[in-house]
C-alpha cells in the first residue's frame, strides 16, 4: 500500500477537514475521487450516461 507522505501543513488540513460534518464529507468523496482509477471513473461516467 502506498501511503502519502503529508508534511505539518498536511496534516493541519486533514485535522481542520475532520473539525466538521460538511468538510469531513467533502475530504471522503475527494479522497474517494482521488482514489479511484481512471477505467473506474469512465465507466460511472458511461453508465450515468447510457442509463437513459
């Protein structure tokens, strides 16, 4: 697994996001986003798309 290296001001960040519901569900779905590979994200793209 590959683990990111934050420094201080990383890590103020990620504290600050977990201070409050709104920003917590904010760094989740970036973090999900990041996270998820590119084939991944076409294909919910294409699914959305194709679904009507």
């Amino acid at each position: 697994m590959i683990r990111p290296k934050l420094g201080e001001a990383g890590w103020k960040t990620v504290r600050s996001a977990l201070d409050s519901w709104p920003r917590t569900a904010r760094l989740s779905v970036i973090m999900l986003v990041v996270s998820t590979p590119p084939f991944g994200l076409v294909w919910l793209i294409a699914e959305r798309f194709t679904a009507n």
